[in-house]
C-alpha cells in the first residue's frame, strides 16, 4: 500500500521519458537504502552494539593491540 503522494509521484513519473524515469528510480532507491540504514543504526541494540565495539576498539588501541597506519603501504605490509 502506497501513500497518496507516492502514488501520484509514480503517475507523474510515468509520464516522462525512460532516463527520467531511470533517474527518479535510482534517487528512490537510494533515499530506501539511506532509510533502511537509518533505521537499523537507530535500533537499540544496534546502538548497543557499536557502542561496544567502539569501546573494545579504545581498549585495544590503548594496550598496544592496533598497528598504525602507514600511507602508501598495502596491508600485507602492515601485517609483516
């Protein structure tokens, strides 16, 4: 079920040429993707959970565990 607006979005859109329509498609199905993301991130278990690796990631850096990056120096590199 579609909303009054989006209907008549769609009836319009049908009217234009095909790459308009192409363009409009591609504009919503990003403004989707955009949404969806919004609405996991503001789950709050989501939240939680990369509140938690934010924290783990802090610790880690703190006791020496992470390796600095090093422009220009691919990760096999880094990892030697």
């Amino acid at each position: 079920m579609a909303t009054n607006q989006l209907r008549q979005a769609y009836e319009q859109a049908e009217k234009l040429p095909f790459k308009y329509q192409d363009m409009i498609a591609e504009k919503i199905l990003e403004a989707i993707e955009e949404a969806e993301w919004d609405e996991w991130l503001a789950r709050a278990d989501i939240a939680e959970m990369l509140d938690n690796s934010a924290e783990e990631a802090k610790a880690e850096h703190l006791t020496g565990k992470t390796i600095k990056y090093v422009q220009g120096k691919s990760l096999a590199e880094l990892f030697q």
